[in-house]
C-alpha cells in the first residue's frame, strides 16, 4: 500500500487556500459598492413644488435613509439602505415601504416608482413620477 500523507496534507492546504479565497471574496461584497453615491440629502431636481421639494437623506455609515415626499404625512419614511446592481433600496423599519432608486451618475439618482410604493400624497395631488432625478443638494462639485 502507497502511503499519501504528504499528498494528504497538500490536499488540505490547497482546500483551506481556496475556502480562504471564498470567504474573503463573499466578505469583500459586505463592504458594499456604492456606485460613486454619498451620505447627505438628496433633492429633488426640477420640482414644481413651491412650498415642499421631496428629498432623500442618506447616511451610508449607518446605512440608512430617510425619504420625504409628502408635508401632510405624519408617517415616518425611515429604514435601512443596500446596494443591488446598480440600483439604491431603501426599506422602511416597519416593512411597509420599499423605494427603489437607479444610481445614474455620481451623486444622482433616479426613482424607479414602477418598483417603489406609492408615493401619492395624503391629499392625492401628486406623487413622485418615475424616474425623477435626486441630486445630491450640498454637492459642489462641478457638472
């Protein structure tokens, strides 16, 4: 009988090699690609609201957002943000809203409202039509 130890002991290196590889990939996504976007406020671009502009705060530290669109509401849109290829999603603490943003440039973002709630206000006047551009408001680099 042949006897393999040295073969055995390699074999077991080789495999501890490539779980250490897995692992440090798979824990290298957790950092989290923020496709050039920053923690601050977001607003939106081109409202035709005199009185009330819908913003987006984000703080990429702690991973979480805020969204307010509607004045009237006394509910809360505040939860946790991930990054999903390419798009931004932000899902309120309690689970009732889901809103979904595209990240378009650095420090702009567009509402996918076809995957978002509703945002139609308490009043049903208005509510942030698709594709809305965000921009990052104290963002004074230039265009």
């Amino acid at each position: 009988m042949v006897s393999l130890k040295g073969s055995d002991t390699m074999n077991k290196t080789i495999f501890a090699g490539i779980l250490l590889c897995i692992v440090s990939f798979i824990l290298s996504g957790c950092n989290g690609n923020t496709y050039g976007i920053t923690s601050g406020t977001y607003e939106m671009v081109d409202s035709e609201e005199n009185v009330f502009t819908p913003y987006l705060t984000l703080d990429l530290e702690d991973k979480t957002f805020t969204f307010a669109f509607d004045v009237l509401s006394s509910y809360g849109n505040i939860g946790s943000i991930k990054f999903n290829k390419g798009n931004l999603i932000c899902k309120t603490d309690d689970n009732k809203n889901t809103f979904i943003f595209k990240v378009e440039n650095n420090n702009i973002l567009k509402f996918d409202a076809t995957q978002s709630s509703s945002t139609t206000t308490v009043d049903d006047h208005i509510a942030v039509p698709d594709e809305t551009e965000f921009k990052l408001a104290n963002d004074t680099s230039e265009s």
